[in-house]
C-alpha cells in the first residue's frame, strides 16, 4: 500500500484545522482600533496554534517522504495523530477567549503533549515496518529533541498553575526550538542519499 | 473512467466532515476543569464519530484500492455514501449537546444504519462493474460482517428507547469490532495477488 | 498548462462547499421527534443542495476529462463558476430557515440560474480553445438541455412569486432531469473515443 | 524534494478560505428583499476577497509552475503567505458587517499589505533558490508590478481615515489590475520556452 493517499488525506485534515481556526476568530465589538486590541489574545493564541499545525504538516511531510509502504496500524498510528491535532482548535478557542487563563492554557498544554506523543507513536509504527537500518530511522537517530519536548510540554502544563504567561513561554520557545531546522540531520542525510538537493532528504522528521 | 479524482473528492469530502465537527464543539463556559467537564459527552461523542468517519476513510481507501474503473453510477452511489456520512456531524450535535438524550440516540444510530447501507450499496455497485471473480468480490467474500452490522444498528436504535447508554454501547461495540483489522482477508488477498508487501492488497474493505 | 491541478481546487472547493452546509444546519431544539421534524425544511434544502453540488461536480468531472489545456481565460471562468456554486450554502440556509419562504425561494432559483450560466460561459471558454471538432464540443452537440435549463430557473424564479412550493418543485424537476445520465451521448462518444471502457468518455458534461 | 505536496497543501488552505467565508455571510434576517439589502455591504466584501484570494491562487498556481524543487525555507515562506491570506475572512468579516467603516476598512488594507509582502517574500525566497538565469526570475523581470502594489495598499490604508469608500476604491482597481494578464510577460515566456501553448509558461507570476 503507498503512502500517496495517507498524505493526500493528511494534508487535506491540517489545512482544514489550521484554517477552520479563523471561523472562531469572533469580529470584533466596535470599528475602533480598542476592539480590534481586545481581539488580541485571541490573534495571539491563533499565531501559535497556526505555527504548531505548520511544524506538525512540515515535518509529517518530511517523514512521509522517507517512507516508501504504509499498513493498517500505521494509517490508525496517523488517524490518532490528527485526531489529536484537531483539539487544537478547540483549545486554541478556549484558551484565546478566556485572555489566557489557567485551566486553558494546562489543556493547551495537554493537547500539545498528546500531539507530541501520537507524532512519537506514529514515527515508531513507521519505523519498525522500515527497519531500523531504513533512511527515516537513521535520521531520527536517538531524537534527543523527539524525546525532551514531551517533558517540557509537562513542566508547561504544570507552570500553568504558578503563571498561564510561563506556561505560554515554554509553548512558545518549543515553537521557536522546532522552527530551526536542524542542520546537521540536513547535511547527514544529503550525503547519504546522494548529491546536494537530492530528492528525499527528510530535515530531521522527529517528533515536536 | 479512472479512480483518481473520485478518491480525490472522497478524501476532501471526509478530511472535512472529520474536522469540522471541532467547529462545533462548544467552548467551554468559564476556566475550571468542570467547565471542562460539562464539554465532556460533546467530546466524547466527537471521539465515537470520529473513529466512524476514520473507519470509513479506511475502508473506503481499501475498497478503492481493488477497484480499477467508476462508471456513472458508481459516481453517483459514492455520493449518496457522502450524504449520509456528512449527517454525522450533525447527529453528533445533538446528541453531544443533550447529554445523550433517547431521541438523538436513535437519531445518531438511523444515521450510522444509512451509512453501512449506503456503504453496502457503493460495494454493491463496484462489484456489479468489475465481475463476480475480481479481486473485490473475492476479498469481501460471503461478507459477514457488512450483512450483521445493520442488523446492529436496528437493535442499537432500538435500545435508545431502554436507554440511550445501551445504544451507545451498541455503536461503540461496532465501532471495535470494525477497528480490529480482519487478519485472514488480508492474507488471502495477499497470498492472491503476490508477494507479501505487494500493493493493492485489501485489507478486507467491507461494509461498516 | 494542464488540467491537474484546476482539477484539484475545484475539487477542493465543491467538496467544502457540499460539507459545509452541514454546519449550517441548526442542531433540532428540544430532544424529540417534533423537535427534529421542525428541522425538516432545512433538512430537506439541504439535501437538495447538495444533489444539486453533486451534479455540478460530476458534470465538471465529465467535462476536464475531455479538456487537455487551460489558460487564463479558462481558470478564471472556472473560478467564476466556483463563486456562484459557493453562494448556494448562503441561499439553501435562507430558504430553508424561513419554510420556504417567497423571497428565499426566488433567491435560491437566481442563484440556481446563474451557476447554470456560469457553467456554459466555462464550456464555451473551452470548446473555444479547444476548438469546434474536438471531443467536447462533439459531446455536447447542441446543448439543448443546457440551453433549456436556464429558461427552466427563470420560471422557477417566476413562479416563486405565485406559490414557494411551485418554484421548489420546478428545482427539483431539474434536479432529477440532470440525475438521469444522458445515454445518447455516452453511446457516441464511446463509439468515437474506441472499445467501450475507454478512459475520458464523457458522459455528456453540459450545464445543468 | 518536489513542489507537490506543497502545491497540494496550497490549493487545500486557499479553497478552504474562498470557501469559508461563505460560511461567515449571515442569513438575512426577514424574508424581503430589504432583507437582502441590508446583507449587501457583507456581499460585496465578500466579492472582493473571493477575487483577491482567486488572484493568489492564479499567480501561485503560476509562480510554481515556474519552480522545480522547495527547500525548508521555502516551505517556511509558503506557511508566512497562508497565515496572511487566512486573515483574509476575519478583516472580510469586520469590513462587511460594519457597513464599511474606518477602521475595518484600514485593517483589511493592513492584511492585503501584509499578502503582497508575504508574496513578494515567498518569490524572493524561490527566486534565490532557483538562481537569476532561472525561468521564474526571467519571468518577473524588473517586477514593477510586484513593487508598486504595496504602495498603493499603503495608500489606501491612508486614504481609509479620509473616507473607507475611497480605501475600498482602491482595493478594487488593485484588484482589477492583478485581474487582467500581462500578455508582454506570457509572450517573452512563450518565445522562450518553446512553441505557444508549451506548459510551464507562468503568465507573471508576481505578487499582488
């Protein structure tokens, strides 16, 4: 079985998710710039949770691109993963309209970890059908960042009690930390599979 | 006629029903864990219809996998698929949204009937085209379990009306019976059709 | 320039459109039949609209399988399709939550009408391109029923005025005439494009 | 790594947009006429974003054409352009229901600014990518086009605190300038590319 349409129907779930988002943006109260500033938290929230769905298609992409079959329980292994992505929304909406408060930013939180957890699983469904000689699993490698980044989405969910902004900060860094590719992976795989800008080279498709 | 862009629009046409339910999960009222815990059958209604719409996509995925050509009819009986399918989000609003009612309970389960009978027309319609000895027909066989599940859906709907906690047991007994990947169909296609690993080989794409 | 991915958004654009109207839909008030049957207008809109969705994009399917190129003028005539099939959501959700009601019913029709415009200024887009002898403009021939159609939504339009339940039937009327495949057409183009079987006959893909 | 998952993804997040807004029209309230009018301002603001987001997908359709491979930074650069055309339904939204006030009328400005420039950006990045002997820099030229239209959304920003008709005023003419093609551009494109009517000659593909 190829991957083609397990891309094809995962594209299609997270460009829905990362655009329904704007259906709950609520139209501002007002035509002043006030209104729009009270949008604001919301706006914010949105950024984030656009940028995480960003990371999640890009590196889902990536991972994809080293696998060449897929089974049952990897189509299952991804249908968990998008289910988890589409909360999301539903906590991106929770935690914009109540101007960033506990609760909501520890279920943000939750939902982020669970998101983190399924990538992990899928990744792991995928490569023990590969093999661990196979591309995808020479590029995980030992995924220190795979590893790490559940941890501190827990040591977020706990922060949310002291500071929903501290909480917030740690999304936001891990954002930031998945954002930068990682070079080396790049270059290991590059010269692996052949010449510079050979199709194919994953950057580092490792859990968020 | 070729598969591909009536795949294509399948794909689009589920990837969104399994999405935009999350538009209409209710954002909690208020920041506390019970807030939360009100949202809590709306969710876990969004999780059953969830598993449905993914045990749809699947299937229909494997079904479409044995079969090389559509012809008008076959068009128009994946639509009618579509229709019922696109009635679960709506089914699952109302029986998210009144605690399980008796009612919406049966309502939910009219729905998942139309869907298997639906779903058994477009097998039905396949089959006819492609011959008795294709690989379709030979892989859904005497087809058990896509002639027992509406009898399932009867009694589930029935049972709304002991009590909705036993039409909901009903479903979600269904909905694992039909999670669990039918092993022995599997083999046999494989065993049909080539090596192990050999693409096309349907994991058993009956009617839910 | 190729047809693919054309093809593709509009795909994308008719699935969502057929989806989304499903979240129009108001979630019955009330736990009861009663409560469900009051939802039986939109209910009813709805799958109107829907076979109406259905048929542009089977008729849209027919007619890119018969067109090899497009250029500028083509993607914005189909663009242009697009934008009128995108009001029917917003016309089916004013009918239907009014009981079908004169305006709405009248509203619906000019919309009805001009999608079917939209849809022959496309056809005529290609077969301009395409040129008088190719496949397309042999399969549509003279067009009577595309040619007819829209004279049938003008006194839909019209009879919205005298009684809503008059126009909504001249609706469905055409709705069934466009659901019976045209098999002249089909046994014609079969004949000319080779064996019976042969990939992109098209089933007579005239404006509904 | 190729363009098509990219492309895919692309032509999901913009039909989902275009379609979406749909979504955000309210249903008139009454069933008259005057009913219709009063949801004229939201009717025509969406005109005018469905042409804005058909423009996009017109010169990105175009623009990756023109383009053989994508790189991390370019999918990062790709991602930055659709969060800013997401932002396209909320402004549409504001504008429409506030009868076209100051404000929302300088807000949507500010987003089609932020459009172009996250355009501009993208084929910038491709552009650097590709090389400037490449087919898409050819193409683009000196793109005065591409460096005006800022400045004339910059201006319309300004001339909303005049008066938002004017603002709007603006936004229409830019909107019918990206509407008509550029046939100096398609002709030295076809020359170069081989005989009229080879695929992969972009017709300007520059930011709007």
């Amino acid at each position: 079985m190829s991957t083609g349409r397990m891309e094809a129907f995962s594209d299609g779930v997270i460009a829905i998710l990362i655009t329904v988002m704007v259906l709950e943006l609520p139209t501002p109260h007002g035509t002043t710039w006030a209104a729009l500033h009270e949008s604001l938290p919301v706006l914010l929230t949105y950024v984030l949770s656009f940028v995480y769905l960003g990371i999640y298609w890009n590196n889902h992409h990536h991972m994809l691109q080293a696998t060449d079959r897929v089974n049952g329980l990897i189509l299952w292994a991804n249908l968990h993963l998008l289910f988890w992505l589409s909360l999301i929304p539903f906590t991106t909406a929770w935690l914009g309209e109540n101007h960033l408060a506990t609760t909501p930013a520890a279920a943000y939180g939750i939902v982020l970890l669970a998101d983190a957890l399924a990538y992990y699983a899928l990744q792991t469904a995928i490569i023990r059908d590969q093999g661990e000689g196979s591309l995808l699993a020479t590029a995980v490698g030992r995924d220190r960042k795979g590893k790490v980044s559940p941890l501190m989405y827990v040591l977020g969910i706990g922060l949310a009690f002291v500071s929903p902004w501290l909480a917030i900060a740690v999304y936001v860094v891990m954002a930031l930390v998945w954002l930068v590719p990682d070079r080396r992976l790049e270059r290991t795989i590059a010269a692996r599979s052949g010449p510079p800008g050979a199709p194919g080279a994953p950057t580092g498709g490792v859990s968020p």
